[in-house]
C-alpha cells in the first residue's frame, strides 16, 4: 500500500529493511530523550562560566535556532521518510558529497557524544560513592545501552519513552520546586526571590562577549533535536507523527529548558554553579535541590540526570547505527555494516557505532578529571557543521522542488528561506567563536583535517562504485512526476 503525507502526495519511504513499529508517542518521547541530556544537566556549568545569568539569553537564542533546524528537517522528512534521514536529503537536493560527508560526520561526533554521555553518567554516579573508578560505571553502562539497542526497535522505543518521561517528570518537578523556592518559600525559609540574577557582577558579569562565548555550550545542549528525522523510516505514519513530534518536542524542550536554566541561576550563585566548569563533578540541578534542604531531593535528582545520561546515550546509540545502515545501503560503507538482524536490528552497525564507548571507557582511565570536557570539544566541531548543511539542503530543498514545480511540503517552516539563513550565519558564528575559548580551540585543528580526508576519501569511494544503483528520492518524484526527463537530467537536479 502506498503511503501519502497530508498534502495527499506520495512518500517517498525506502527504509531499506528497517521495520515500522515507533508510535508517535514513542517518537515525541525518543525526540526529547535525545535532546535532553548531559548538555543540559552537566554541560550547563560550562555555559554558566561563560555567561553568568544571561546564560538565560543564551538559552532563548540557541533554542530558536533548534526550532528552526528541527523544523526544517519535519519539512523534509514527511516528504521522504527514508533510511538516513537528513544524510539522504543532503545526497539528492545539495550533492552525493554532501550526503557522504553528512552521514560519516554525524556518524563519528555522535560516537563520540555517546562516550561523552556514559563518561558523565559514571560522575554522576560518583554523587553516591565517590571511590568508585570512573572506567567501572562507564563500562557497565555501555554494556548495558549496547543490549537494548540489539532488541528489537519496538523494545528500543519503549524503553527509551520511559527513560524520557523520568527526565520530563522530573523537571516539571524541578520547575515546580524552584518557583516554590523563589516566590513562596519552604517551611523554615523565607522565599529567595531573584536577587541572585544580579548579583556577583550584575545579569551579564562578563558582558556581550561572555554570552557569545556561552552560545558554544549552549547550542550542544540542543543537539539531539535532529533524532525525530531518523526515526522518520522507521515510523508507523511518519506523514502524521513526525510533524507532531517535532512540534511536541520543540515546544517542550525550549521551555523547559529556558525556565529550568533561569531556576538554577536564581536559586544558587552563579559563582558556585561556574565553579564547575573546569573540573565538573556535580549536576548544578542537584546543587538546586541540595540549597533546597530536603531529605533525599539531591539523591533524588542525581538518579534523574543519571537517568537522563543513559537516555540520551541509548538515543544517540540508535541514531549511529541507522546511519551507518544508510552508509551501507548507499555502498559508502561495507554491505555486512547494513545487514539487518530478524528483529530488525542493524546488529554490525551497532558494532561499529559501539567505538565512541571503547574511547570513553579508555579516557576514563587516563583523563577521568577532564574527561567530559575532551570528548565535548571533540564533537562540537562537527556537530555544528551537521547543522549547517542541514540548513543547506532545507534552502535547496526549497528551491529544487519550486523549479521543477514538485508539491510543497504539508510542515512547512515559517519564514524561510529567511529564517533558515539567518540560523546558518548564527551557527557560522558559533564554529568560528569556538576558536577564542580556551580548551576548544584544538577542536579545529582536528575538525579541518577530518573533512579534507572525508572528502579525499568521498573521492576515491564514489570513483569506484559509481556505477552502484544508489537510492535517490528527489530522484524517482521527479521521474514519478515528470516522465519527460531523462535519468541524466533528473540527476542534474540534484548536483
């Protein structure tokens, strides 16, 4: 049977063997799980060092900028739900290098952030027993996020709905406590107020160019919004749900994150939240509930972020994987690495994808005090530049499909192509800024390398299998639309 989006157009849907079986609650759920994570609950101090309380301007800033790129890839996807998502839109509207380059990026930061993730799990649990090795957590936890992404994708979905709906329980709890704190009190303490957002060197301590600075942390806390799109193949109605969620977890996540960030800089000194920056051993959400004074609130949090953690590195695990299987199935990558296994599982890509927890595991040994802040200034380098071509493909989509009169997308992004240049040049901004802050500025000299040899590497790989049928959907609607054109120049419109 044909699927049709609500504009009554077909769906261009090659999943490539991957099986339909995520809801759309489990796709607003696994949305969220992958946003919220360690660069809210841990890397938030990093930004706060920078920023003091305008960390809160940061957050409304770079929270605009996710709507935008979350909604530009819902406009995308519902047209063409296909293996590899946004890795397959940028091979047919901007280029085969740039759906090359895209996929093998996204790939390798996300390993790299799924390390990140259980490296901050295993600090977290160190709240309860600090002697324990940092190496013993981290291993424990990727054995355990490596079996459930093995299940069966209808497992991995509930699982990870659960893990979600803790971390979004828990900060409406957290909201909740905090206005408490602020505006009404506690029994035995009188209500805060917001006299912290301006004191220690005022709103903006460090001024215009600490907030700039905060943009870098602030924007990776977002990163993950983009895991809806993924989901897009492997979605009962991606036509229906991939709109609702990415409009769900876009709502959700600016604002829990805007109030949940202004809550932690008006119940504790930014001072002492910043202390954290270079050597983070602490969520400043549970320093939160620890100035609340209530038995077992901080114990109680520390479970949550914990939880938060192992959610955002179980939903990063399975973004990986499904974009090495779409890697394997456009032959950039080896065939064994998009095999499938009888619960739809793409089991060797899991291998694959599992390096990022072999590097947090062997860092948690030789780097444990620095070990998140390494791994963060790996991949934001190429996070930022997924973004920015994902913004590319949103401006050609648009354009390709006007010149050849092909249907507009039902999910529309508002504004654009406006407000899809206007996030470019900010995201442009945030890579070059990461030049000036102390501890990232390495991440260029790896950065820039590994792109000359991704595309050296694009070179010689598409050379030799250039005569390999690679799925294209802008491809077959223009042949499906128009029959006039001739496969040549329907290629055409994708170079």
């Amino acid at each position: 049977m044909d699927e049709h989006n609500a504009a009554g157009t077909p769906l261009q849907a090659n999943t490539h063997g991957l099986q339909r079986r995520l809801t759309g609650r489990q796709l607003s759920m696994i949305g969220l799980g992958g946003a919220i994570g360690t660069g809210l609950f841990l890397g938030s101090s990093l930004a706060i060092s920078q920023a003091g309380p305008s960390t809160i301007i940061a957050y409304i800033v770079c929270g605009l900028v996710a709507l935008i790129i979350a909604w530009a890839l819902a406009e995308m996807v519902v047209v063409h739900p296909t293996a590899g998502a946004f890795g397959v839109l940028a091979h047919s509207y901007v280029g085969r290098w740039a759906g090359f380059v895209v996929r093998w990026t996204y790939w390798a930061i996300q390993c790299i952030a799924i390390g990140g993730e259980v490296i901050a799990a295993g600090i977290f649990v160190r709240f309860w027993w600090p002697d324990i090795p940092l190496w013993l957590s981290t291993v424990v936890f990727s054995v355990a996020i490596l079996a459930v992404n093995a299940a069966a994708v209808n497992l991995f979905g509930k699982i990870e709905y659960w893990f979600a709906m803790i971390k979004v329980s828990a900060i409406v709890a957290f909201i909740l406590l905090g206005l408490a704190l602020l505006f009404f009190g506690l029994p035995g303490q009188a209500p805060l107020g917001l006299g912290k957002l301006t004191s220690d060197g005022g709103f903006m301590p460090n001024g215009i160019q600490g907030l700039l600075l905060a943009m870098v942390f602030v924007i990776f806390s977002f990163i993950g919004t983009e895991v809806v799109s993924v989901t897009a193949a492997e979605s009962e109605n991606p036509g229906r749900d991939v709109v609702r969620a990415t409009r769900s977890m876009a709502l959700r996540l600016t604002l829990f994150y805007v109030v949940a960030i202004s809550i932690v800089l008006t119940v504790v000194p930014w001072t002492q939240t910043a202390q954290a920056g270079g050597n983070i051993t602490a969520s400043p959400f549970v320093m939160v509930f620890s100035a609340a004074n209530i038995p077992a609130a901080a114990t109680i949090m520390n479970f949550v972020v914990l939880t938060a953690a192992l959610s955002s590195a179980n939903a990063n695990l399975y973004l990986t994987t499904r974009m090495m299987h779409s890697l394997a199935a456009h032959k950039y990558a080896p065939a064994w690495a998009g095999k499938l296994t009888k619960r739809g599982a793409p089991a060797m890509a899991l291998i694959l994808s599992s390096i990022g927890l072999v590097i947090a595991a062997v860092i948690s040994v030789v780097a444990a005090d620095t070990a998140y802040l390494a791994l963060f200034g790996i991949s934001v380098f190429g996070a930022l530049v997924v973004w920015i071509l994902i913004l590319i493909t949103h401006m050609r989509f648009r354009f390709v499909r006007a010149r050849h009169g092909l249907p507009q997308s039902p999910a529309r992004l508002a504004g654009a192509p406006l407000t899809t240049i206007l996030a470019l040049l900010f995201l442009v901004a945030v890579l070059v800024s990461t030049l000036f802050i102390e501890g990232l500025t390495w991440t260029w000299v790896a950065g820039v390398p590994f792109f000359v040899a991704l595309l050296i590497a694009y070179y010689f790989v598409d050379k030799r299998t250039a005569g390999n049928h690679r799925y294209d959907p802008l491809r077959e609607e223009i042949e499906h639309a128009q029959p006039k054109y001739a496969p040549e120049q329907a290629t055409a419109a994708t170079d």
